[in-house]
C-alpha cells in the first residue's frame, strides 16, 4: 500500500471532544443542548443508527431524546410531533431517521423541520443556503468530508474534484462545498459513459454511490486523494465501501478505509451542527 489513510475514528475523536467543551460552555452559561431523535418502524439498520447518534450525544454531555413510533404511524400524527419539538425551546436539533415507512411523504416532514433546528441539513432551505454560500445547516456525511480533506492539508483550491453520486445528502452538497472551496468539481453519475475518464483527471475523488467497486486502482490518478462514503457488505458480508481499497491504495496518495473512515466523521458532524444550533439559540435568546 503506498496511500495513507485518513483515519476517521481518530479525527472524529477529536472533533466530539472539541463539542465536548462547547457543550460545557453552554451548561455553564445555564443552556443544555438538546437533540431529539426520530425513529418510526423496525429498520434494523435504522436502529444501530440512532442508538449510536443517541449515546455520542450523551458522550459529548448533550442531551437527547429518542422518540419511537409504530410503522403505522400516520403522517398527521408525525408532523404534529415535528411541530411540537419545533416550539419545544430544550430542543436544538431534530431528526427524522430515513427512511421512513412508504405512506409517509419524507420530503413533507422535513420541510415541516424548522430550518433552525435542522441538523441533518436536508431542508430546501438549508440546500438553499448552501447552494448560495448562506450560513446554514451542512448534511453531515460531505460536511465530515471536508474536514477529513482540511485534516490532511489538502485544500480543494485549484484542483479538480470528481464526485461519483448525485443524492440530494451526499453528492450533490459535497459537490457545492468543494466548489465553495474553489474545486474545479466534475458529478458523475449512472448516465456518465466513461467514469475511468473522468476520475483519472481529479486530485480528489469522492465516491458516493452505494455499490462496490464502483472505482478501481486503474481509474485513480497516482497520488490522488479518494474519500469513501460508501457502505456495503461484500461477499463475506463484512463491511466494505464504493472503492476496491485493496486496489486503489497501491496508487492513490491518500484514501479513507470502510469501515473507520467517513461513517464516523457523519456522527461527529451531527454533534457539531447540534452545539451549533444550539448556540445560536443561545445568543438569540440573550
Ligand atoms: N438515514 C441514513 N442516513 C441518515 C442521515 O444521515 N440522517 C437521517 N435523518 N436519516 C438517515
């Protein structure tokens, strides 16, 4: 292996701490920060999810509350809760765990979000603000990215950046950022004919597209930087990313690994947006 990692456990180490004093800041001026968590069904995966989005809040000396519906929750009764933590002022932040069971409209509860308290970033005007360079709520997992990049001394400035992914939470945001960061910024998707084209060309390449090997060691430029948001199980059902790793870190310069890499830069980044909130909140209440 030639390429580096960027270690995301150690980094997001880090970042929970710096949220820890944040945290001890607020209590001491009077303010508990609060998230409030949203599960509706049984998802399995859902439920991992927000048992450890609950305890690294609780790690960091925050507060959270796990609310748990039945999949037969209606919409009415989950935008009313919405609502109610909305108006509630102990809580900061709110998410809603996606997905969430087919007869409810996801893109309703979160635009019922209130842009201040959205956490996640995935409101229209939290992608508003990011598409026109406004303060606002960055999603998580390409908002860890950056700080992965920040991390390691690369800046995006001048080079050119391939972002594989095109979802409204992971590519298109990671593509906005990057370009915010003055990255030339190249999205490829499904519909590109020639993806190895395009990704020998970057300096940074970000897959986001939730299948394996979706990049190999023949479509990296020597010395590139590759971040994997991917996460997959392979044949032996053990955790694996978009990129071949085995074969893209003989070539690459940098490269995240799957698992300990981007997953827990999203959890420490949900902390951040969630002190984040929690502070402004507290400065408009002075
Ligand atoms: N489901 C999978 N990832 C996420 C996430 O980052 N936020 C929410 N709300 N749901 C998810």
């Amino acid at each position: 292996m030639t390429a580096q990692l960027i270690d995301g456990n150690a980094l997001s180490k880090k970042i929970r701490g710096e949220v820890a004093e944040r945290v001890a800041a607020l209590k001491a001026r009077g303010v508990q920060p609060g998230l409030a968590v949203i599960l509706v069904g049984e998802n399995p995966a859902s439920q991992v999810y927000v048992k450890h989005k609950v305890a690294d809040c609780e790690g960091t000396g925050m507060r959270s509350v796990l609310e748990r519906y039945e999949p037969t929750m209606s919409e009415a009764d989950l935008l009313a809760r919405v609502r109610a933590l909305n108006d509630d002022p102990a809580i900061h932040g709110i998410l809603v765990q996606l997905p969430l069971p087919s007869h409810i409209d996801a893109n309703k509860v979160i635009e019922t979000i209130s842009p201040s308290k959205d956490v996640d970033g995935f409101h229209v005007q939290s992608a508003g603000a990011l598409m026109i360079g406004q303060p606002g709520f960055k999603p998580c997992t390409p908002y860890g990215c950056m700080k992965m990049l920040e991390s390691i001394g690369v800046s995006p400035k001048g080079r050119h950046a391939v972002v594989i992914g095109r979802s409204n939470i992971v590519g298109k945001p990671m593509a906005m950022l990057l370009l915010q960061a003055n990255a030339t910024v190249t999205i490829c998707h499904s519909g590109t004919p020639d993806l190895g084209a395009m990704t020998r060309q970057a300096d940074i390449v970000v897959a986001a597209v939730g299948k394996r090997n979706v990049l190999t060691a023949d479509m990296v430029k020597p010395g590139a930087v590759v971040i994997d948001v991917g996460m997959n199980r392979n044949d032996e059902d053990k955790l694996c990313g978009d990129v071949d790793f085995a074969g893209v870190s003989q070539v690459a310069g940098w490269i995240t690994p799957v698992p300990g890499g981007v997953g827990p830069m999203t959890r420490a980044m949900l902390l951040v947006n969630t002190i984040e909130a929690a502070e402004r909140a507290a400065a408009q209440a002075v």
